[in-house]
C-alpha cells in the first residue's frame, strides 16, 4: 500500500500570510546541514485564552513576543514532539504516524496542567508548514523536515499555578539525521533521568534540558550518550539519552518495557511491529544493565541500538563505565538495526509498501484560497 488518502492542507481554518509563500522560495538550505540547525522560514501559531482555541496562523519565522513573565519562563510549563516530513520516493511529501505525536502531546498536556489540542488544530499545523516548505524539504534517503510541535504557558503572572493562556506553535528543520552509529554509550550509574510518578513517560521540556548534564559529562569522559537507568535499583536500563535502547540476545530482540518511567517513542513502537512482522522474536521486559553487560562479554547478545524520530536507528559501538572499562558489542554496525533502519525508512520515505498505514500524505498549500486572510 503506497500511501494514504492526501489530506487536504486546511486554508478554510487557518490564516495564511502571503509572505511566507516568497520566504519559501527564496530560501536556501545550507551544507553541511546536520540536525536542527536551519530552521525553515515559516512558523505557525494559535493561541489558548478564555477557554478555546483561537485560529491557526501561518507566519513568516521570526522572534515570538514573549512577555518576560510568562509562566513558561518560571514553571516550564511546555511539552512538545518531533516528527519528520519525508519527500524522498513519493510525490508529495509524508508525514509518518502524526496521530501518534497528537495523542502523547495531550498527554503531556494533561500531566503538564495544559489544555487538549484539538486534533484538527494539530494536524492543521503539521500540514501546513509541511505544504509550505514543500521547496526545501531534502530529497535525499536519511533526510527530512524535522518538525517541532510546541505548547507552552504564556500568562504573564509569577504565582505558581497552571497557566490559563497558552501558545502552540509548529517550526521546523530541513534536517540529517540526528547522530549515526556506532555509538559509544556509557552507564550512567549516578544520576537519574525519571522516576516512577514523575514526568519521564511524557514529552516536557524539563525531562531534556535536566539530561544535559549527563551528556556533557558522557561527552567529557569520550563517549556519545548516557545510557539512563532507573532512579530507585540503579540496575536497570530505561532509555538511551533522549532515545529508546534495544538489544539482540540469542537472536531475539529485546527492549526495556513501558513501566510509567520510559517516554513511548513512536520509532519504539514501530520497530516491534516490523520485527513482529518479519518474524523476530521481541521482549518488552526489565533489562538488568549487568546481566547485559555480561551477555555482551559471552556472545549472547550481538548487537544493541538506540532509536527515536530524530537519529531513526543508531547502532552500538560499545557501552563503557565512568572508570574506563569498556564493552565492545561483537556486531558494533549491527545488522538487525541497519535492517529495521532500512526497512522503516522505506515506508516513511514512501520507497516500500507501507503495510500499516502509516503514512500521511500532505496536499500543496493552496494560497489562492479566497479566504486566507480571515
Ligand atoms: C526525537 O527523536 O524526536 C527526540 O525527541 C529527540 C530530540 C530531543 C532531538
């Protein structure tokens, strides 16, 4: 099945300012790219008071008017998602599982005291900057137009409490993939990213600017990642930096199951359903970092690879200690993850048969729509 019924791009429900049809076009995207970097010349927004949704607006990129009070500020009151819009095999652009970002961003919401994004409003967003930027979307396997989905608190007020105004707002990057295997990863066995109870299942903005630390020090002591576990044992494994951990053991394939701490990641989900459908064996369990380590050093497990919308698939090179030791993987390019790396990415670039539906096709931005202006 090659992709889904094209959704139409909603002018009739949003406001389009003519100019960022022109700062589309003018637009360059430089070398090298890498992940994040360029930011397309297009924003949209839509705004949260007295209890409803305003219209969606679509608007040439540009600084946001912040007030210096505005509770995102003080309370990091904001979650947000990332996906990518592909246009590699196809002829219109795709955009893969948006359904799944929609409901985890109102999940996060929810946890976060924000209100729901109706879904039309969320896929109005993603459509139309995807539609506008249709020019610089990168063509080539690997690459996309990273989207980044936000909703933050924007009333103006320092008592701690939920916010009753909000902005949601869509940007987005002509983008590489975020990192490439082998990785070299190392335990993080002091710190912790989430506790039970806690916000670590949800996308808030929190979750990652506290994991900087961590990263910086894996960083300094010449390793890529930390590998993340969990708060209270210390002993098992819960995710890959900002990315979901999956190992091969005895030719199965293994990954640390959702247990309220882990962040369901729509590239986790995907992954067990193509291994599913190919025929591999797959365990959502409680990974002990040490019975692993040990299974690295016997051969049992063989490769090990971190996934997420951002890095698509990244092999381990190896997963190290603070104190020097090192624990080589015996496949460090790892053939199941280069496989299941190919294999999706055929179905998200529209290349391969999309067994599940999962692609969304995104219709051209129709400037001409008599009412684009309100
Ligand atoms: C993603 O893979 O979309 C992530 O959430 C990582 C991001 C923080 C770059």
């Amino acid at each position: 099945m090659i992709p889904s019924a094209m959704s139409a791009t909603p002018q009739s429900r949003i406001e389009i300012d003519p100019a960022v049809v022109t700062a589309a076009g003018d637009f360059v995207v430089p070398e090298p790219l890498g992940f994040g970097r360029c930011l397309a010349p297009v924003v949209f927004l839509a705004d949260y008071q007295d209890g409803q949704w305003g219209r969606g607006r679509l608007l040439p990129y540009g600084p946001l008017g912040l007030d210096p009070a505005a509770k995102v500020l003080h309370y990091a009151q904001v979650v947000f998602e990332g996906l990518k819009a592909y246009h590699v095999g196809g002829s219109r652009p795709m955009l893969f599982r948006p359904e799944m970002n929609w409901r985890r961003m109102n999940r996060s919401a929810a946890r976060m005291m924000m209100p729901a994004l109706p879904r039309d409003l969320f896929m109005d967003g993603l459509l139309a900057v995807t539609a506008c930027s249709e020019p610089y979307i990168p063509r080539a396997s690997g690459r996309s137009l990273y989207l980044r989905p936000a909703l933050f608190a924007t009333q103006p007020t320092l008592d701690p409490a939920p916010s009753t105004t909000f902005t949601f707002m869509v940007v987005a990057s002509p983008s590489e993939a975020l990192a490439s295997g082998p990785l070299r990863v190392v335990v993080e066995r002091t710190g912790a990213r989430a506790v039970a109870g806690g916000t670590g299942d949800v996308k808030v903005s929190g979750n990652y600017g506290a994991a900087l630390h961590a990263t910086a020090v894996a960083a300094q002591s010449g390793f890529d990642q930390p590998l993340w576990l969990d708060a209270i044992s210390h002993r098992y494994i819960e995710e890959l930096s900002v990315m979901n951990f999956f190992a091969v053991v005895d030719g199965a394939l293994h990954t640390p199951e959702l247990n309220g701490t882990i962040l369901p990641g729509v590239t986790r989900d995907s992954i067990l359903a193509l291994a599913r459908l190919e025929g591999l064996r797959v365990h959502e369990r409680l990974m002990d970092v040490d019975e692993l380590l040990q299974m690295i050093r016997s051969g049992r497990c063989t490769e090990a690879f971190a996934c997420g919308t951002a890095i698509i698939v990244g092999s381990i090179g190896l997963i190290g200690e603070h104190d020097g030791r090192l624990c080589p993987l015996p496949e460090p390019e790892g053939p199941h993850a280069g496989r299941l790396r190919e294999r999706l990415l055929g179905i998200q670039e529209g290349r391969e048969p999309d067994p599940f539906a999962w692609t969304h096709t995104v219709a051209p931005l129709d400037t001409s729509a008599p009412d684009r202006n309100g």
